[in-house]
C-alpha cells in the first residue's frame, strides 16, 4: 500500500560522490523498493554524480540553500528557505548525513513539520569546534546513528550524550560487475600482467594518509631488484586538495614511474579484481567505503591501526595492521604480502566472507529501515 510507512527526506553535504553521499543513496533506493513510501534527497551546492543516480533511480532530489554565512542575519535568512523547502516537501522523517547536516537539522527541524529527526554520524567527527549551535543541535536531537564505534565515540566524548541511545549502522558494500576483465584494465594501464599492483581506494584529502604511503613507496620498489617490472601503486580517488602536493612529493620521492594517480574510478570493481593487494592509510576514520570495496573485492588489505579499520578488519587482523605515521613498517609489511601469494589469499577469503557476513548492502540497509520505521512508531 501506497505511503503505509513515513516519508523520508535525506540530506546529505553535496550531491558529489563521496562515502556518506552513496551511502544515503543507497538507502534511498533501497527504502523506495521495499517500504512503499516516499523518500527524497536534499543537498547543498551543484548537481553531480548522485543527483544523476536519483533519476536513473526515479528518486526525487532538490538542492536546497546552505545556511552557512558568518553573517547573522542571512545565515537566519538562508536556514528560513530551508525550513520551507522542508515544509513543502512533507517529511514525517528527517535523516541527515554527516556531521554538518546533522547539526543543521537539528537545530531547524522542529520547525520543518517532520515528527522525527534523525542524527546519523556517517563520518568519524571532522569540521567542528563545539560552538553553542552545535551544542543546542544536539540537546535537539533524541535518535542518533553511527556508522561505527569511532563516530559515536567522537559524540559521547565530546557531547556528553551519555543518557542517549546511538545505534551502530555500519557503511554497506554491494559491487556491480565490472566493466572491464583484470586483461583490459592492465592494457589500458600499460600494465603486464606479471607486474604485482597495490591499490589505494580513497579520495585524496588530509582526512586521508597518502603521504605516509608514498613514504613507504620508496622502500617497497627498492625492495625488488627487477627493475623492468617493480610494483605499481594505483591511487584511486577524487584529485581534491591534496593532489598537487602528493603529486610534488612522488617527485621528490623519484616514484613517478611506480604510481599512477587515478582519479575517481567508475569502473572499481574491474580496477579492484586487477590487482593483488589493497592498503589504506589513513590517520581518522568513521566507516571506509574504500577499504571496504577491497575486501568486498577478496583483496588482502594493509592498513593504518586505528580503530575504525580494526573494527572493519574484524579479529584476527593484527598482521594486516601497522602504526600509524611509519613508512618503514608499512613498507614491510606490504612486502611481505606481495612476496607471499598464499598470505594474500588468505586474508582475502577472510575478507570476502566478512563482507558477506557484516557488511553487505542489504543487511546495512535493512538495519537502517527497521531503525528510522521502528523509531517512527515508537515516537507515535
């Protein structure tokens, strides 16, 4: 039957790809397949890649104004016209992604006609400095997801919400079949097929450790004396703040024949089963799409021990972790599975059957319905 469960508006920072912004795609559409109800995406700035899904999906999506002036009386203004394009639209659930929407949603929603609003940590705490907005947003707000015991970490240790509940959603992976053989990717890289090839999945920001790995890049090519056929180091991601200054240091580094920086990968599951190991180094993380594409895609992972990607790992993967900021650790141990095809096939089952088991989209998404519609129900 035709709107027998709420209807959803999601917001999420941009409609440019990004983990939160998949995410809150994906859910959207699993929600439209199988609640009978509506459910739209709101988002501040310019139409991209997600915006482009919601139609191909028959999602309805709107950008909205972003209250964000430092000047008072038109970040009032702005957050106004948001009010408005949210009492329009009828929510009886507002579900915001990542922490500046959370908090804008909690400070306006009582206002937008819904009767729930939502806080849904999808990140691991990044652009904030607990000013008294952000403190009201949160005395605001009664329903709190996080997608991993970082975020929610991050809320109760800064925010005091101890006497509220978070419920942990963890990010979930589905892969489409690949565009592209592991035979065409190699060719279209100029790649043989003989050459082992590390992969690196995340968009180049500071939230992200790059430098630490070209760092330890140095050491691993130097490690292989065939100099006709060293490994590769593929980095795909968005070329955001970071790139030029990664792209100076691979220069320095004298690396530039041994990386390729990639840019944002449609086709990852044709550029994920071509090669023969996964690392991410990262010094913060909520719940990562990248590494868990890797696993998804049966690769071994080396990985920065943080917790976020302990917690994604699962038990048992201490040997898959080194420290943080130590290039020479992460050199060896990308060495030593490069040069160990069997430890690589190892963990790469390990990882697969994770995935299945925690991570997979229909689980995570199932989890999240049950969530917002069991949350509805109670607050009626």
């Amino acid at each position: 039957m035709k709107n027998r469960n709420p209807k959803i508006i999601i917001l999420i920072p941009s409609f440019d790809v990004g983990g939160a912004e998949r995410q809150a795609f994906q859910f959207a559409r699993y929600y439209k397949d199988n609640s009978g109800s509506d459910i739209e995406i709101f988002g501040f700035f310019n139409p991209g890649k997600i915006s482009q899904l919601c139609e191909s999906s028959g999602i309805p999506w709107s950008l909205v104004p972003y209250p964000s002036s430092r000047f008072l009386p038109l970040r009032f203004f702005t957050a106004a016209r948001l009010i408005i394009e949210f009492r329009k639209a009828k929510p009886d659930i507002i579900l915001s992604y990542t922490f500046v929407p959370n908090v804008i949603c909690g400070l306006i929603w009582k206002w937008t006609g819904a009767k729930l609003c939502i806080w849904n940590q999808r990140d691991e705490g990044v652009h904030y400095d607990i000013a008294l907005l952000e403190k009201l947003a949160i005395k605001d707000s009664d329903h709190f997801i996080s997608n991993s015991y970082q975020g929610a970490r991050f809320l109760d240790n800064n925010f005091n919400i101890r006497d509220k509940t978070i419920k942990i959603i963890p990010n979930g992976v589905s892969l489409p079949e690949p565009k592209n053989s592991r035979e065409e990717w190699r060719n279209s890289l100029k790649i043989k097929n003989e050459t082992l090839l590390v992969c690196m999945v995340a968009n180049l920001t500071e939230r992200k450790d790059h430098i630490t790995l070209l760092k330890s890049w140095r050491k691993v090519i130097d490690n292989f004396s065939d100099d006709v056929n060293k490994p590769i180091l593929l980095l795909a991601g968005k070329k955001y703040e970071m790139y030029d200054a990664l792209n100076t240091l691979a220069d320095e580094l004298n690396i530039h024949e041994h990386v390729r920086f990639l840019g944002q990968v449609e086709d990852i599951s044709g550029l994920l089963n071509s090669v023969d190991l996964g690392v991410h180094s990262s010094k913060l993380e909520g719940c990562s799409n990248g590494l868990l594409e890797c696993m998804a895609s049966g690769l071994a992972v080396i990985a920065t021990d943080i917790d976020a990607n302990r917690e994604a790992l699962g038990k048992g993967s201490e040997r898959c972790l080194v420290p943080e900021d130590n290039p020479n650790i992460l050199a060896e141990k990308i060495i030593e599975f490069l040069k160990d095809e069997k430890i690589r096939k190892q963990f790469g089952l390990i990882n697969k059957k994770r995935i299945i088991q925690k991570f997979s989209l229909e689980h995570t998404n199932k989890m999240m319905m049950d969530y917002v519609i069991s949350s509805y129900e109670h607050k009626n």
